[in-house]
C-alpha cells in the first residue's frame, strides 16, 4: 500500500533540496540585480561616481504557492586613489540573509571584497578592474518546526515522536570565495556615455552545502558574464541597458532589459530628480517591470516579477516584490586633489 507524502514533508524536502542539501541548488538571486553589484562581480565594486556607495535590496517571494523566500542584501563599498596616478582601490563588504520555507530555513553570508582599478588612459575614463570576495556563510533551519510522515500514527499527529530525519545539527559554517574582472571606460560625445563589460567565477573554493555532513555535496561553481551600457538621447534623457548570464552546473539564467531616465529641473548636469522606467526578462521565467527615482544622493527602486514560467498558473502569474534603496556620496567634495583624478562611473 502507498503511503501519501504529506504536505509539511514535502515543505521540508524542497526547502532542503532548493538551500541546502543538493549540489546542484542555484544561488541567492535578485531581479534589481543591478542594485546588488558584488553578487554578480565582486569587480564591480567602486565603478561609480563618488567615495563611497550604500546599498541594500529586499526580495518577497512566492506568497501565492508557499511560506515566502525572504531576501535581504546589503553592501558597502568605499574608493580611495592609489599613489599619484589614476589607479583606485575599492574596500567592500557583501552581507546577504535569506529566510524561507515551513521550517525556517536560514543562510547568512559575510563577503569582505576588495578590488583594484587600473587606468588604461590619462584622457579619459577607462579601467580593468581585478576583484575578490570571500568569507563564511551559516545556514541553519528550525528542527522543532519539521513534520514528517513518521510522526503520524493511527490517532493522528504525535509530535513527540522522533521525524526521522538524521539532521545531528541545525546548523553549519562553510566558507566561500569569488573573484572577478571588468573593463569599463566612457565613449561619445564629451565622453558622457559609459559602458562595462565584466566577468566573475563564484564558488571557486567549492564550499560544503549539507546539513548530513556529507562531504560530498558542494556548491557547484558559477561563471557570471556582466554588461551595461549607459548612453545619452539628449540633455535630459538616457537609457542604461543591464545583462547577465549566470551558468552554474546544468542550471543557466540570462536576465537583460533596459531603463529610460528622464531628468528634471532646469540643470541637466544637477537635476534636482531622475526618473527611471522600464523592465527587464529573466528568460523563461519573469517579466519585471521597473521604477527607479533619484534624489541625490539617494536613490529608491521598486519592482515586481509577473511569473511567465510554467509555475505561472499555480502562483497566477505572481513572483517577487523587491525595493531597493541606494546611497552614493563623496566624503572630500571639497578637496580639490580629489577631481584630479580620474573616476570609475556608470
């Protein structure tokens, strides 16, 4: 006689298979994947105008199918000139948490980077940029909240039985490593448009991912292939252009789109707001439309996925809510020694 799986194994199962206990489980990912710039590359740290650059990013997954994924990430980044010339130098740190499933699932990330900005020209803006990042990540989950099909007896739901589950502990600490390359430079007309192309490998260190203590199971590698484009249409109004393409074991996920800004106030080079409108696809999977507002030095984005995958009719076509806040300043605006030197900007 077959014995039905019940609901709360099964929550159990896919929060241990899609987290934790399965080589092949993808990375923690955002569709503001642009707003969390040490996740795709940790050489994307510093490619901005200013000294230094907050951001933090919050994912609301899945409500409609499941208990929600709950996502939080920040990084901060601060950029200092090296010796005379044009080279920089970005110290960082990557703080991710992630929470979902019935039986609280939990992984904590703590990623110092550091990465290093050559100039290739004293004209203008153009730098390879070699960064790292590394450091631990704990994943833990809540045994008193596990209900399995061997706590089930002929009068019911004992929960004083024993789960079943060979879990010795609720916890582990493995630690993880990334590093990464891009080009970035300016182009056009007074050199107002700006590009980057960059290239990262996650997980190179292959870090242990099993609540069994198997020492087998690792997470796979990830090669993360990066661009964007920022270009001008006139005075007021831009597009800026984002991808990625992310291949980790037989998993892969490209996510493109693009962003129409438009300036407000009566300085186009000091608008006293930007407003950003678009949408980006992460293929086979999401449509995300996206509003970005900027005060400076402040920036706030919202976004929402609309599920096209074949899970869309079991969620009715919903996905992720994500709000993003994002602070950029300089610390020495008035040090002259600071505008002579040339600076990273996207």
């Amino acid at each position: 006689m077959r014995t039905r799986m019940k609901p709360k194994r099964i929550a159990l199962l896919i929060s241990l298979m899609c987290a934790a206990g399965c080589s092949w489980a993808q990375d923690i990912h955002f569709s503001q994947f642009f707003e969390a710039p040490l996740l795709r590359n940790p050489s994307l740290a510093g490619i901005y105008t200013g000294d230094i650059r907050v951001q933090g990013v919050y994912r609301d997954q899945w409500n409609s199918v499941t208990n929600a994924y709950r996502t939080g990430s920040f990084n901060a980044e601060y950029k200092m000139p090296v010796g005379k010339g044009d080279d920089f130098m970005t110290v960082g740190l990557q703080a991710l948490y992630d929470k979902a499933g019935t039986v609280g699932l939990a992984t904590t990330h703590l990623l110092p980077a550091l990465n290093y900005h050559k100039s290739l020209s004293n004209q203008k803006v153009m730098y390879l940029s070699l960064g790292f990042m590394g450091g631990m990540i704990r994943k833990s989950l809540d045994l008193a909240k596990i209900t399995t099909d061997d706590q089930y007896g002929p009068g019911g739901f004992d929960p004083t039985l024993p789960n079943g589950e060979p879990l010795n502990t609720p916890n582990f600490t493995t630690w993880d490593a990334s590093v990464g390359m891009s080009f970035n430079t300016t182009f056009g007309e007074n050199q107002r448009n700006s590009m980057f192309l960059g290239a990262a490998y996650h997980h190179l260190n292959r870090p242990k991912n099993s609540f069994y203590k198997n020492p087998n199971v690792e997470l796979q590698p990830k090669y993360v292939i990066s661009a964007g484009v920022k270009f001008d249409v006139d005075d007021y109004t831009f597009f800026t252009i984002q991808a990625d393409q992310s291949i980790q074991g037989s998993f892969n996920e490209t996510i493109a789109g693009a962003l129409y800004g438009y300036k407000l106030g009566d300085d186009p080079d000091n608008p006293e707001y930007v407003i950003h409108g678009g949408a980006f696809l992460r293929l086979k999977d999401a449509l995300i439309p996206v509003i970005k507002l900027e005060r400076h030095p402040l920036s706030i984005a919202i976004s929402y996925d609309v599920n096209v995958s074949q899970l869309k009719t079991a969620s009715q076509g919903r996905g992720g809510f994500e709000l993003s806040l994002c602070w950029i300043g300089f610390l020495d605006r008035n040090n002259p020694d600071r505008d002579q030197v040339l600076c990273p900007k996207f």
